[in-house]
C-alpha cells in the first residue's frame, strides 16, 4: 500500500545523498596537496582536465546548496501531494456514498472546485475543464454514479508546507487532524532527533531549518556554506517524515477498512523479542500460513506497517499453516521489526 510513491522518494533522496557525498569526496581529493593517490591520478589526462576544471570552492559549495535544498523541499512536496492524491483517489471505495464523508471533506472539496472555476486560466490547471471539475460534486451530490474527489481542488495552497500547513492539508483533506501528534511519536522520526540531540533542535525546527535555507537558497541569498553533514542530516529527517506521513495515510486507510469490514482486528502482539524479530501474540477466528502478510498498527505508536510471517509456532512446534477458532496464543517471526501491545489486523485479501 502506497508502495510505489514511498519508494520513488526513497530512491531520489538516496540520490540527492550519493550526490552531495560524491561531490565532498571530489573536494577532499581535489584539496589534497601531498598526496600520492592525487599524484598517481594526475597522470591521468581525463582526471587532470577534471580537476582543472573544478569551480572555486566558495562558489561550488554555494552552488551545491542550493541545488540540494531545492531538490530535497520539492521530493518532500511532492511527496506530501501523492500521498494526498491516492488517498483521494482511494476514498470513494473507502466511502461508497458521499454523503457518508466527514463535512470537512465535502466543505474543501466544495470550495476547492469554487475556486478551481474561477482558476481555471491559470497555466497549472490547462489540463482541466469545467465539465471535469464539476462533475464529481455533482455525482456526489446527486448520488448519480461513483463520486470523485479531484485532487486539484485539495491541493490549491501555495505556502511552504511547514508544520502548520501540512496538517491542514491532511486534515482538509479527511487523512487526520492531528497529523504532527503522530509525526512526533513515529519511531524513525524520534530516532532521527535523538540522535541528533547536539543540535537541539525538534521535528518542527528541523522542517523549519530546511524551509528556510531552501527559501534562502531559490532567491539568491544564503549567507553561508552549509556542511556536508548538515545537508545529509536534512535528507535522512525529510526521509524519516516522509515514512512517518505514509504508515499514517496506511493507518487511516486501513481503519475505513476495518469499520467496513473489508480488514478484521485479529488479535495482539503481547510480547516481543527483537533479535529474533519474533512475537507473541492472541490470535483469533483466522486461517494463517507462513508467507501471510498482517498490518501491525498501533496509533498510540504511530506505528502502521504490513509484515510477512516468517514462521510459527504454537507451544513450541513449528507450523506451516493454522486454523484458529478460538483466542490462541501463537508464535510469530515476521520479516521486520515491531514492538509489544501492536494491534494485528488481516487485510481484506487475507479474509475468507
């Protein structure tokens, strides 16, 4: 679930971080004076043209900056709007009657298409019509035909997406209203402060400092050159609230599911072993096989991920497959890490 739009900003912001370390070793060796590996590459015509042709180093780690920054706050962006879009695009199976939808869904969708209409000359919306904005609202209103929500009409601020911005749009949006509550817990993002606690700084300050530099860097006017290892802290933090934000939308996704009956609560994790990445755990009325996969949720944790079981065992035999009927304590070894009191749910293509 959002599989494809979490790995795409994984793959760029590994990129933007073998970028940034590719060109700090290019500095280290090109600074070296008395060095026999900077001598032996020297006889080589292709590295000797490189080097002559290196920038001055004010001027390349100001030239850098800026091109780290803005491409990291754009993969943050536009990760923030794909996750938005599929959950708008998901919704109508989630909520099969519009008028079902929370009011602070259908009061944004209600305005966003308002403002669309008279938006509608504006270069980013050419590949919309009248007719395509309106006719979700109307199918919806009128109960005629599927609904759609149109993520343009969601989508239309244009601030930086500090904390404040972020959780307005989730929760215009229907995702949640407490979106930075969850962020703060989210273990990745915890880890991520915690480790770095010299700097003193909170999830918020860190958004805020990439935010400011990024704004400093598009117009010209940062003040100075920002260090390696600050840029790459900054990719690993956009990476860990990037993940925090899709096991989020995950969690939501997969609640609408439950309330439906489509996902099923099975049981919960009451012990937990992390070397083995094994659980215990009281499980009920389901049929499991190694290979299987189960939510593991808990918003108490922020904490929403699907995991594969492994293995099983109950009172110390290994299984293959199991039928349950009635609350069983069950070994469980999954292919990732967890944590006690998670709350196990089977997704709808594991229900019979």
């Amino acid at each position: 679930m959002l599989e494809e739009i979490t790995n795409k900003v994984r793959v760029s912001i590994a990129t933007i971080r073998g970028v940034t370390k590719t060109n700090n070793r290019l500095r280290e060796i090109a600074s070296a004076r008395e060095n026999e590996t900077l001598k032996e590459l020297n006889s080589n015509v292709n590295f000797r043209e490189l080097i002559e042709g290196l920038p001055r180093e004010y001027e390349w780690g100001k030239y850098e900056n800026s091109a780290v920054l803005t491409r990291l706050y754009a993969v943050y962006e536009r990760f923030v709007e794909d996750l938005i879009k599929e959950w708008l695009q998901l919704l109508p199976n989630l909520v099969p009657n519009y008028s079902d939808l929370e009011a602070r869904i259908k009061n944004t969708h209600r305005e966003g298409v308002g403002r669309l209409l008279l938006e509608l000359n504006k270069r980013r919306f050419q590949n919309l019509s009248p007719e395509k904005i309106v006719k979700g609202l109307c199918e919806g209103v009128t109960g005629d035909g599927e609904y759609e929500l149109i993520s343009e009409a969601f989508l239309l601020q244009e601030q930086n997406l500090r904390k404040d911005i972020l959780e307005k749009l989730l929760a215009d949006a229907g995702i949640y209203d407490r979106t930075w509550n969850w962020v703060k817990k989210h273990r990745e993002v915890k880890r991520f402060v915690e480790e770095n606690q010299e700097n003193e700084n909170t999830a918020e300050g860190e958004l805020n400092q990439l935010i400011y530099y990024r704004n400093d860097a598009a117009h010209g006017f940062l003040d100075r050159i920002i260090g390696t290892q600050e840029l790459l802290d900054l990719t690993y933090f956009i990476e860990s609230l990037c993940q925090a934000l899709a096991e989020l939308v995950t969690y939501r996704i997969i609640s609408l599911q439950t309330r439906a009956g489509e996902a099923r609560e099975i049981g919960k994790i009451t012990e937990w072993f992390k070397k083995p990445r094994a659980a215990v755990a009281i499980i009920n009325d389901i049929s499991l096989s190694v290979g299987d996969s189960l939510f593991l949720v808990s918003e108490e944790s922020s904490y929403c991920r699907l995991a594969t079981i492994e293995s099983m065992k109950i009172s110390d035999r290994s299984q293959q497959q199991l039928q349950i009927t009635a609350a069983t304590e069950v070994g469980l070894k999954f292919d990732l890490d967890a944590k006690k009191g998670l709350t196990v749910i089977a997704p709808p293509n594991s229900l019979n």
